[in-house]
C-alpha cells in the first residue's frame, strides 16, 4: 500500500518492522532448540591444551579469550576457576564458569577438539605451525538435583593456587584437586583464598560433571564424546581455525565457515553455535 501510494517514508517503516519480525522469529527459532535438560543451567567450560608445547598452549589462551568475550557478547558473567600457565606463554588448562540463562544449552556444543593453522609467533624462521586444543563443557548443578558422591570415592590433593590470584593466594595451599577415583575425572579450583571454599566449589564441579556424564550416556553418545575430549590431534577436530595461508573458521560437524577469523577469535561464536544446535535436534529426530 505505502508503495502504491509512493510514501517512502512509510516503505522504510514497513521494512525495518519485517527485519525486526525476522530477528525476533530467528532467535525464537533458536531458544525452541534449547529444550534439553540441563540447557537452561550456568556452565563450567573447561580447556586443555593439545600435544605441541607452547604452541598448543598458546592457542588455549586464545581460546580462553574467544569464550571469555563470547560470554561478555551474550551478557553473561564469566569467571576463571582455575588457570594452569605454560611454561613460556598461555596456558596448560583452564576451566571457566560462565553464568546466564542457557548458558550450557548454547556452549555445550563446543565440547571437542580446535585446530589451529597459523605462521607461528615463536619460531624464528616463520614456519606454519598445527595446534590443537581441547574444549570440555558441562552444567553447573543446583540443589534440586541429587548427586550422590561417596567421600571415599574421591582423592584430594591440596597445592599453592597457580596463575593469577596476586601473592597472597600463592602463600597457602588453598587450590583444590578431586580425583573421582571409580570414573576418573578431575577437578580443580583455585578461586578462593579459602582452602574450606575452593573444596565447596571442586565438590559441585565434580558433581557436574558427573551429572554432565550421565546425560551423555541416555544420549548414548558417550564413547564418541569421550574419543573428542582424551584425543587432542589430527582427525577429530570439531572446528578449524585458518589464519595463514587464508582466513577462515570451518565447522566439521555443520560446514559452517567464515572468513572472518578475527571476528570469531573475538568471540563471535552464536553462528556456529546455532548451526551446531540445528544439526543436533536434526539428528535426533532423524
């Protein structure tokens, strides 16, 4: 009607209420795909370094950073748990705990392992460098699910906190590891100062990922999920991230891929995510 009666004004109007409609019918589209049990819980997404020494480690700290400014992107509060440095730069390990409605649901299908294809910064001869690293996410749990954990069951170990945390925490063996010896998951936080604290917060780590465990056995998607996170090499990459001798990310599972490197780098994730969700509720109902 408005271009019958030739009112621009009103055309452009028109226009930007359907792109509005759009967007809104998009992200609707994308919560109906976050229905899962556990997807409405914050999230502890933990990231280990690959084979590779300080490159693997590197492009942990890289990672740590794409997931720290993803949460900041989607308003959600992230805390570092736990941080094991290199030797000469990044990190070993580092676990996250990132708070905000669906915060699992949209992280949880980052769980793998992450290529990196890059002219590396350490080598004097500029040579392209292979590195991989490995993403492992899982629910942070409330009260209202009951997760029995046998005390004798768990080995605990006591140690100086690492990384940041300022001198102080540095001075008393205030960080944390459980061993669940039946399964043989561990967990460590250095959060507090408080030794009495971090084991509190180890303990519903731990019960997390035991309760993260047992979904993916009614998934009966264990095994494959398992092969993703002990295996840090060649061949069971989810996503690749191309920054030499072109840019691109590409997705295994979904195809989805860029050439914007740096934007995913800096946390633009949701695309990917989006992909990976679809993909999921697909297969399932294949």
């Amino acid at each position: 009607m408005a271009e019958a009666e030739k009112d621009d004004a009103l055309v452009l109007e028109a226009e930007n209420a359907l792109k509005q409609v759009a967007s809104e019918l998009s992200r609707l589209g994308i919560e109906s795909l976050l229905s899962g049990e556990a997807d409405h819980y914050d999230c502890f997404l933990e990231i280990n370094s690959g084979a590779g020494g300080t490159e693997s480690q590197d492009w942990a700290a890289m990672l740590m950073r794409m997931y720290s400014r993803w949460a900041g992107k989607r308003g959600f509060k992230c805390e570092v748990v736990d941080e094991n440095a290199g030797e000469e730069a990044g990190i070993k390990s580092a676990t996250l705990r990132i708070s905000g409605h669906n915060a699992y649901g949209w992280a949880k299908t980052e769980s793998g392992v992450h290529r990196l294809v890059r002219i590396s910064p350490f080598d004097s001869n500029a040579r392209r460098h292979t590195s991989f690293a490995g993403v492992w996410v899982y629910p942070v749990i409330d009260d209202k699910i009951d997760i029995k954990v046998d005390e004798k069951d768990i080995q605990v170990d006591t140690m100086r906190s690492g990384g940041a945390g300022g001198q102080h925490v540095n001075k008393t063996e205030s960080c944390v590891r459980f061993t669940h010896l039946p399964t043989g998951i561990v967990v460590k936080c250095q959060t507090s100062r408080s030794q009495h604290a971090n084991r509190a917060e180890a303990m519903q780590m731990l019960k997390a990922r035991l309760y993260e465990r047992e979904l993916r056995i009614r998934e009966e998607k264990a095994d494959a999920l398992n092969a993703q996170k002990t295996d840090n090499a060649w061949g069971h990459q989810i996503r690749s991230y191309v920054l030499h001798p072109y840019q691109m990310v590409k997705d295994a599972r979904t195809d989805m891929e860029t050439s914007d490197s740096q934007g995913v780098l800096d946390g633009d994730l949701d695309k990917f995510m989006s992909a990976a969700l679809a993909d999921r509720v697909k297969g399932k109902a294949g």
